[in-house]
C-alpha cells in the first residue's frame, strides 16, 4: 500500500510446508531490467509486473502468522470469503483471490505476500485498473480481523523459532494498523499516522497520542515520475527524489532498515514501473462538441492551478509536475497538514534512513493533483470528501454531506453526467446519516474529523451549461 501516502503495501499471509526451502532474498520478486521504448508495451509490461510486486525480505514486512494463509487456501477462496475480503475489508478480487496476493517460500513457510497492488489497483465503472486507488480497501477492519484470528490460530498451533519471530511481527503489526484511535476511520482512505509513527519508535520515542489520523484517499500512481521528483505526499513533505518513503509501510510493520538499503535497487526499479503507467481511457461516450467549449472554461477557470494538457507523438499524455496550492487559497481540510510539527522534522532527520527518508516544509497547502484519468478518481480532494465533479463544482454548504461507497467502483455506481459516484435519494440520505453516526465504516460522513468538504470553491459559480461542458472535458483527459 502506498500511503502517499504511506509506501508499499507488503501484509504477509504466512503457513508453514514442512518442507525445507532456501530462504528467499528480496530480489527473488522478479521486475523486468528495462521497459519497452514504446509506451503503450511499457505500460502493459509495467502494470503486469506490478501486480506480483512485494518487498517481503528477510521473514519481515507486513505478515499475517504462519499457517494461516493454508486454512484460507483450503477452502479455495470459497464464496464465503470472497464476500467477506470484498465486502468487509474492500479488497479487489479476481479469479476468487485478492489482487496483490503473491505466494513466495521462506525458510520451510509459504508465505502469501500482498504488496503495492492491494492498495493501487482499484475498480470504477465496473472496471479492474492497475494504478487506480482502491477506494473500499479498509485497513483498520483488516488489522482487526488478523488480529483477532492471528491471536486464536497462535494459541493452538506449535511454532519453531523462525515461525515466532514472523508471528510476533505479524500480531505486533496487526494491532497498529487495527488502532481506532490512530487509524482511518473510511474505506478507501489510509492515515499518515501510520507512516510518521515509525519515525517516533525509531527516535525511541511513543508516537505523540496526540497526532492528527491525517488520513487521506489512495491515489493514483500514473503521473507518478513527474510528480515524485516534486513530493511523495499532497502536501509536499516527503522528498520525492528519496526512495525510502517508497517502503514506509514494511518498515511500520517490523522491516529492518538494512534490509531496506540491501533492496534498495528494488526500489528504485519499481518506482520505474510506476513511471510507466499511463491512465485509463475514458470507456463510454462523449459529447465532443460540448468538450471543446469545456475546454475553454477549463482553461478560464482551472489552468491556473491544474496545469496544461498535451499529449505526444502517440496521443499519449505527456505528464508535468503538479503546483503546490496554499491552503489559504485552497481552504480544504486541514487535518492531514496538522500532522506536521518541528519534532516530526526531528525524527525524520535523525532516522536510521535519513538519507532515504528526506523531507522538505513548503508552506501549508495541497498539490493540485495533475488531471489524468480523472473520470475513475471519485471520489475526489484529497480526502475523497466530493463524490463526484458535480459535487465539487457545487458550494461547499450545498455538498452532500454523506454518500456511501459501497459497490464504489462498480457500474451501477457510476454518475456518467455527474463524473463520479452517485447519490442517494432523501430517503436513503436520512438512513446515511443514522449509519454514519454510527461509525459505518462504508459511509462517507463528513461530520467526521479529516472529512469535511470545506474549500475548493473554484468554478462553483459557473452556469449549468459550463459545468456540463467542462465535465465532458475531463472526460477526455
């Protein structure tokens, strides 16, 4: 999972064979040397091979405890737990399986790695797309539920050494991201929390109990190569040009940082997969007629801050770098740049990956993300607080103020005129309400802390007319 937010996703599902096997370095996981000169290949290629990558190295990174991935296995990914990792925790499923599962041996245990792909291949319109943010993947509720079977698998099964030692990992990781204090408190969203955290237990230090959630939606990575060298994070902290901050996330689940300097060439090769991704193409029909005028109000209203738009010899767009929006021109939720302060600057710059892990304190704002693909990216700001283009073109206090995401990505989702997800009735609002205030986990209520749809008032005052035209440019981006 990247939590781009937080680096790569590696949740290990480990079982024990029986049978002695070599112990397995990181390089075993494959990546191609070099991605075809034509972009389409390279995309392909890339995302292909992104699917099977994992950080899993030296029996560390995220693990559910050995064995327990061979009593899910038994029943074949059976109905029952397809319902369960889709509906429950939003995983994305193909073939009956979880995408980003990878099966690799280490030291006599199968272990099932599940690595960038569980986060960033998501679903819209009905559509699998490598590279999209999964917008139902839930990972407190995850934590939770391998928590709870981790502790009742471990109790009854005998474990040597090398098994304790994933084991322990596995439990000590599965009660931090199952935190409710600490973790995100929507689908689709992950908090920084998660990644800053590391930095205190590095320092020595308990994570302040204090820290902002700073939860934000999963992005997507195509635009990745261009963005990276500006900011790993939308408000600009991380170095983009510093590879660690890629694995984050394996080293809050127990990684050792020599084993991130030892895969580091890795890294640096996956970071070129991304690179390589290009977006999805917008899959039903467009009024280009109203997209040319839409791209005259987008260039009178949105230019100035979400860039230019040109593609290459191939009508493929030729991705630029995002700008950095002050947050007193911007005005939405603030709670992801609260988690910064002076003693996380600290930390960071005394970690045992400094050189890695280098941070930069542009002045409090958001990137305007570059719009590519932007059709899948619903729901949309950086908290995923408007769920649709409509939405966000509407003043803030006129908003939805819940929606739900379930079924987010699928077809009889999708608001074809709106751009996003729809909405529901007066009806079923009422019932939203009653479930968000209870902590439904798959309603999007922005009563919650980090949720709120304030700000982004540009284009709100445009005509009807304009709004329409200037959705059926996105359309083409």
């Amino acid at each position: 999972m990247k939590l781009i937010c937080c680096g790569a996703t590696g949740l290990m599902l480990a079982s024990c064979t029986g049978t002695p096997v070599h112990k397995v370095e990181p390089q075993a996981t494959s990546l191609p040397a070099q991605l075809p000169e034509d972009r389409r290949e390279a995309d392909t290629v890339a995302k292909e091979s992104f699917r099977r990558l994992t950080f899993f190295a030296d029996g560390r990174g995220m693990a559910m405890t050995p064995g327990l991935i061979g009593v899910y296995k038994m029943f074949g990914w059976t109905h029952i737990y397809d319902r369960m990792l889709r509906e429950r925790f939003g995983l994305v499923m193909e073939n009956g399986a979880p995408v980003g599962l990878t099966e690799v041996n280490y030291e006599g245990m199968r272990i099932g790695a599940i690595g960038c792909a569980m986060c960033h291949v998501g679903r819209a319109a009905g559509r699998t797309i490598v590279g999209l943010g999964n917008k139902r993947f839930d990972i407190v509720q995850l934590g939770a539920e391998l928590a709870r079977r981790e502790r009742i698998y471990a109790a009854f099964m005998p474990a040597s050494k090398e098994q304790r030692e994933v084991e322990d990992a596995a439990l000590a990781f599965a009660r931090r991201i199952a935190d409710p204090d600490h973790g995100n408190l929507t689908q689709g969203m992950v908090p920084a929390s998660l990644v800053f955290d590391w930095f205190s237990r590095a320092a020595g230090q308990e994570p302040p109990a204090d820290r902002p959630r700073a939860a934000v939606k999963i992005p997507a990575l195509w635009g990745y190569g261009a963005k990276r060298y500006n900011a790993q994070f939308c408000d600009g902290y991380g170095d983009g040009g510093a590879p660690g901050w890629a694995v984050q996330t394996e080293l809050t689940a127990g990684q050792k940082p020599e084993a991130v300097r030892r895969y580091l060439p890795k890294i640096e090769a996956a970071e070129k997969l991304f690179a390589a991704f290009l977006p999805p193409v917008y899959p039903f029909k467009i009024d280009r007629a109203a997209a040319v005028r839409g791209a005259e109000v987008f260039a009178e209203n949105c230019r100035e801050c979400h860039g230019t738009y040109q593609r290459d010899a191939s009508a493929l767009p030729v991705f630029k770098v995002p700008r950095l929006i002050p947050i007193h021109r911007v005005r939405t939720d603030r709670d992801r740049l609260n988690a910064r302060s002076t003693a996380l600057d600290r930390q960071v710059e005394s970690s045992p990956l400094r050189d890695l892990t280098r941070h930069r304190s542009p002045p409090p704002g958001y990137f305007a993300p570059r719009l590519d693909g932007i059709w899948s990216r619903f729901p949309y700001l950086h908290n995923g607080s408007a769920p649709n283009i409509t939405a966000l073109l509407t003043p803030p206090v006129e908003r939805p103020a819940v929606f739900s995401l379930e079924d987010a990505g699928e077809s009889g989702r999708f608001d074809e005129s709106r751009l996003g997800l729809t909405l529901p009735s007066e009806r079923e609002r009422e019932h939203l309400f009653q479930r968000g205030a209870h902590g439904d986990r798959s309603v999007y209520d922005t009563r919650r802390t980090g949720h709120s749809n304030t700000g982004h008032e540009f284009g709100t005052d445009l005509c009807d007319g304009d709004k329409a035209s200037l959705i059926e440019y996105l359309k083409t981006l």
